[in-house]
C-alpha cells in the first residue's frame, strides 16, 4: 500500500474504528492501477471537502459512507458504475452493524453521484456531489494533474473523440446556473471552478 492508501486507511480508522477489513477492502479497490484520477487520492479529496461542509449536512455519517463507497466500483468502459458502487455498499455495509437506514441513504447517495443534481434541500445530498466536484476549483497545478488522470483513464479513446466528448461535459457544466448547491461550494469554490472549466475548455478548442 502506498502512502496515499495508507492515509485514506488512517481516515478510515478515524471515522469508522473497529470496521478495518471493510477499509482495506475499500482502499484495496481505490488503489487499482487501471485508475489515474479516481484513486485514494481522489478519495481523500472528497472526503476532506466533505469534512468542510459538515454543517451543512444532516447524516454526515451517511455522507462519508458514501463518500467511500461513491467510486468503490470503477470501469471506465463501465455505464453503470454508480449502480454498482451503491449495490456494493448496500450489500456488504449490513454485516458491519450499519443500520437499514443508513445503508439505504448512502446507497440513494452514491447514486445521486451519476448526475450531481440532488434536489432542493436534499443537504447529504447537496455536500457529497459539492465534494465529489471540488475538484474542479483546485489550483493550477493540481488542476492539471487531474485533467492528466482523467485522459489517462480514457487512454482507449483517440484524442479527437476525447476532446469532443471533453469539451461537451464542460459546456455543461458551465451551462448552469451553479456548479455547487452548498453555500460552502458556492462562496469558496464556484468562482475557481467556473475558471478553470473555461480555460480547460479554451484550451481543448484551440487543439
């Protein structure tokens, strides 16, 4: 296990003693070399935006479950990962004491992650995909590192059927109305984000 795995076992430990196979387990499956920019250290990541954003949920317990188990299942080629990160969690969390509940809403969370649009005042659900997309207001150099990642896990992909499909996703996204929904997301991270989506996207029409 490398550093980054041993940090995210550590988080792990922190927030969920006594529960170590299932963080290995999890870690373990973070740690794939088929993942460039979904790892361990996407994972803590998001599990570090979450933990900014602890006011604003109403389960933060949920929230960091599926914080964990949101990429626990990771294909690129792969339609349905979300579905089967969220039958993952709703299979194996039950044997670790997690109540019926709680495994119902990190299962309904992790789904929530294909489409990053939770509902008004879905709070869990509005902090897990501001986390899951805090990302895109890293600086410049971390940034990249991730727009790396991502063209390395689609390495299948030529580059000017990458770049088309590229371009769509930040059109998109910076078609709304609001990347974040969290006041958190939207004080500290809209502007940075909104940023590097348009240079990221200038840079992909200008190849």
């Amino acid at each position: 296990m490398n550093g980054t795995g041993d940090a995210a076992l550590r988080r792990w430990e922190r927030d969920f003693p006594g529960r170590s196979a299932l963080g290995q387990e999890l870690v373990r499956r973070y740690g794939s070399v088929s993942r460039s920019y979904h790892d361990a250290r996407h994972l803590l990541e998001v599990l570090d935006a979450v933990d900014a954003m602890v006011e604003e949920a109403d389960d933060i317990e949920a929230v960091r479950l599926a914080a964990w188990f949101h990429d626990a299942v990771y294909d690129v080629r792969a339609p349905d990962n979300e579905e089967r990160s969220a039958q993952l969690a709703e299979s194996v969390l039950p044997a670790y004491d997690v109540d019926d509940a709680t495994v119902a809403e990190v299962a309904r969370l992790v789904r929530l992650t294909e489409t990053h649009d939770p509902h008004t005042g879905d709070r869990n659900g509005e902090v897990l995909c501001d986390a899951d997309l805090a990302i895109l207001a890293s600086d410049d150099s971390r940034y990249a590192t991730y727009v790396d990642g991502v063209r390395a896990e689609y390495r299948h992909v030529d580059d000017r059927t990458f770049a088309t499909g590229r371009a769509a996703v930040l059109r998109q996204l910076l078609g709304l109305s609001s990347l974040f929904r969290t006041k958190h997301g939207q004080s500290t991270w809209e502007e940075p984000a909104r940023a590097n989506v348009a240079r990221e996207l200038d840079e992909l029409t200008d190849l």
